[in-house]
C-alpha cells in the first residue's frame, strides 16, 4: 500500500533543509569585507546541508527505482538540481544586481527551506530492509578498491567544475567587465549543460552500462576542459 516516505528519510530532508537554510540567512547581514571569516564560515556550512539534503534524496530514489532504471533516476534527480540552480543564478543574480545581495541571500534561504515540505506530499511504496550501522558500513565501503577510485574519480571531477564555475564568471566580470546580471546569464550555461547531459548519460547508462558511458563522457570532458 503507498505511504509516506520512511521517517528516517524524512528526518534527513528536514535537517538539510531547516540547516542549509538557517546558515545562509545569516549572510544578509553579514559584511564579507569586515567579517570574511565568518561570512565563509556560515557559507560553508550552508552548502554542506544543501548537499546533505541533495544526497539524502538521491539516495531515497535510489533505493526506491528498480535496478534497470537507476540510470533514468539519477538523470533526473541531476536534471532537476542543475534546472533549479540554472533558474537560481539568473533569477538570484537579477535581484542581487537590482536590489541587493540581502536580499538575493533572503531569497535563497526561504526556497531552500521551503523544500522540507515536499516529502509530506510524495508517496512511496514501504520497503522493508534490515539496516546496517552507518560507520560499519562505510567502513566496510572503502576497503574496496572500486569504491576509493570512484570516490577519488568524484573528488578530482567536482575539483574541475568548482574551478570552472568559479574562475570563469570571475574572468567576465574582471577582464570582459560584464555586470553582474550579464555574468549570471551566462554561467546559467553551466547548469543547463549539464542538464542536456545528466538526461543523456542516464540513459545511455541503462542502455549501454554505467562504465562504457563513463568513459566515454569523461573521454570528451577531459578533450573540452
């Protein structure tokens, strides 16, 4: 019979939503240039419950989708965060150009949290699983060797696109003198790129294996970057 999701699932949403919301709220009335230890402090610490939550519900639809379609399932779970972070660096970008950085901070808090409510409306069929302790388990994990290469192979991935997304809208507004409206259009490339290729490599992956897809997308990234 449908039901809620599982209250562990739930807790773990809520706690990165009320978390990640509540650090970046703070940085409307924080001053970077008086207080840069703070203001990264608190950025620091919003993010980490962002991706918390982000990696709580990605694992819940997991968990959740039938083997042959995880790959269509992470697409989209993908798809989704960079839509709404392509919509939030336009949109977020035009009210700090506009009005102010406070208020783009405001904003962006309130969205965050407003996210803890959408698992009281989704349903999901009630699996029953015996769980293993979280530090046995991830202990266990990375005695493996595939797992330390993939963790490894995360680290150096994300490396590259932090770099990316941080150094070049510094070049447009630094060298090419772009606004900061103009500089937030265009990083929106970003995220709607990796859009076009979350839904793309998710089903090449159900169709043609997780590790041929890999390589062959990381073959053409490394050939771009």
């Amino acid at each position: 019979t449908p039901d809620f999701i599982s209250l562990v699932s739930f807790i773990f949403i809520i706690i990165g939503g009320v978390l990640g919301a509540g650090f970046i709220f703070p940085l409307a009335i924080i001053d970077p240039k008086t207080s840069i230890i703070p203001f990264t402090l608190f950025l620091f610490l919003s993010h980490t419950f962002v991706v918390f939550l982000d990696i709580s519900s990605d694992a819940w639809a997991i968990q959740v989708a039938e083997a042959h379609e995880r790959g269509k399932i992470n697409a989209s779970m993908t798809a989704g965060l960079f839509s709404g972070m392509a919509f939030g660096t336009s949109v977020l970008s035009f009210i700090a150009g506009n009005y102010s950085f406070s208020l783009m901070f405001i904003t962006a808090g309130i969205v965050i949290f407003t996210t803890i409510f959408l698992p009281l409306v989704t349903k999901e069929e009630k699996i029953i699983t015996k769980r293993q302790a979280i530090l046995s388990l991830v202990i266990s994990e990375f005695k493996k060797q595939n797992t330390k290469i993939v963790a490894m192979f995360g680290f150096v991935a994300a490396m590259n696109f932090g770099a990316l997304i941080m150094i070049i809208p510094d070049y447009m507004m630094n060298y090419l003198e772009l606004d900061v409206i103009q500089t937030g259009l265009i990083t929106t490339l970003f995220p709607i790129a990796t859009v076009i290729g979350a839904i793309t490599g998710g089903l090449l992956a159900d169709y043609w294996g997780r590790k041929k897809t890999l390589f062959i997308f990381l073959t053409c990234s490394i050939v771009v970057t």
